[in-house]
C-alpha cells in the first residue's frame, strides 16, 4: 500500500466515533460466528484462519471444483449482510469452470475478529491476493466484489494486477450512498467510509465489467450508472431489466456473460 494511501486511511480514524457507529449501524449486518463453528457446505471446502496483527483472526473460506484442476480463483468479496455462509451457494457458479472461490469473512463478521474499518479490510484483502499469488499466476486471478464487496474489490484491483474485476450491484462512493440513508449535513461532514468506486475504477487497467439492476432498492441504478462515464473502452456495464439487489444471479444476461468470461 503506498503511503499516500496510508495518509488517507489514518484521517479516516479521527473521524468522531458517534458517527462512525452510526454509520457501521446503517451499513453494516454482521452476524458473528463462535470460534468452534463447523462449517458444512455441499460442495468442496477448505477452512483457513489467518492470524492478523498477532492477535485477531481473519477466517477464510476456499471452494474447489469437483474433480477438476483448478486454473484459476475467484477472490470473492461480499456484500454487508451475515457471513461467508449467506454467499457460499453462489461459489459453483465460479468452481463449473474450474476456478476457485475464496471467500473471506471481514472483521466483525463471522469467524473473522478486530475492528471493521476501511484499512483492515483493506489489508486484509491484500492479504488474500498474497496469498492467492503464491498459488496462481497473476493472470488467472479474478477479483469479483458484490455490494459492500465492491469498494475492496475495485480497490485491490488499483493495487494489484488480476485477468478481470467484476463488480456486482456496486455504488457510486459510499459517500454517495451515505446521502440516500442520512440527512445531508451529516453525510457531508462526518463521512467516515470512503470506498470510492467511482475514483477506483479509473485506476484500473484489468477488464471491468459491472452489473446492476433496474429494480435495486438498496443501491439504486441511477446512483450506480454514474460509474459508466467512468470505464474505459472495452469495459462493460451491462443492465438488467428489473433486477433487484439480491437477484441479479436469477438473470439470463448474468450467467451468460459471466460464463463468458470464466472460459477464458
């Protein structure tokens, strides 16, 4: 991470705490899990638990194709609500082409412990993709950000390389987002989440492509189809009609072009 990054982080924390627990009530729905859980998927899985900063624990879970090589991995960054459960059944979408899916669960959510902040998860995700690199080649690694997940993904990918970033229902900026959930005023001078997607984006130099619906409530398309005049050519932001935020995987165009791109 470079250090103007660093300066920009470190602001972040002197934002005043009421607000940030405010705005961590607005957008965060955590649903912890006790360090003893057993995870039980129907599909192939391995659990890690990553110590992080000596003392806390970010917990990881790798989805594998069934009796298959794997030729690449999917670095899965969900969306705000529960854990890694909630998203695990959309790992065979990714594992039918052979990829891996490695999900990590962000502070405060499941098994994983410390503070939520915008530099842990962050480092965290820096911690993945370290990971992911001594297994994979740059070029077979895809990063794809979902909702919450969007702001990480996006960010990871203006700090490392990857074959595509694929961003499910992302927003604009959460500052942006901020300004539909709470008065203006206190968006505008308490803002204490940046996740700026709309800088991100330009950023980087690996394929982009976004989807998002016309019927999404919680991040509305008006606000995330801004990111267009963003992308660069031969990058993508494909519309679906009537999509909601959780149903996008329902669609036809979805499958289709994420197909696409996993039998690269």
């Amino acid at each position: 991470m470079n250090k103007k990054s660093n300066s920009s982080l470190k602001n972040d924390q002197q934002t005043p705490g009421a607000s940030y627990f405010f705005q961590k009530k607005i957008m965060l729905r955590p649903k912890t899990l006790p360090g003893n859980y057993v995870f039980s998927f129907d599909f192939p899985f391995r659990e890690i638990n990553i110590s992080f900063e000596t003392k806390y624990n970010l917990n990881l879970i790798q989805f594998f194709p069934e009796n298959a090589k794997s030729k690449g991995v999917v670095l899965y960054f969900h969306g705000n609500r529960d854990n890694v459960i909630r998203y695990s059944k959309h790992a065979p979408v990714f594992t039918k082409h052979q990829y891996e899916v490695w999900m990590i669960d962000y502070p405060e959510y499941g098994k994983s412990t410390g503070k939520f902040t915008e530099e842990n998860v962050y480092r965290q995700a820096l911690i993945l993709y370290n990971m992911a690199s001594e297994k994979f080649n740059e070029k077979n690694i895809i990063l794809y950000g979902k909702s919450l997940g969007s702001g990480i993904a996006s960010w990871l990918a203006t700090q490392r390389y990857c074959s595509h970033l694929i961003l499910e229902t992302p927003y604009f900026s959460m500052k942006d987002l901020f300004h539909l959930y709470a008065p203006k005023f206190l968006a505008s001078k308490f803002i204490h989440f940046k996740f700026p997607n709309n800088e991100n984006i330009q950023k980087v130099t690996s394929p982009i492509t976004i989807f998002h619906g016309t019927k999404d409530r919680v991040i509305p398309y008006a606000t995330t189809a801004k990111l267009r005049d963003y992308l660069k050519p031969g990058d993508e932001f494909i519309t679906l009609q009537n999509a909601s935020h959780t149903n996008v995987n329902e669609y036809t165009q979805y499958y289709e072009k994420l197909n696409a791109i996993l039998s690269r």
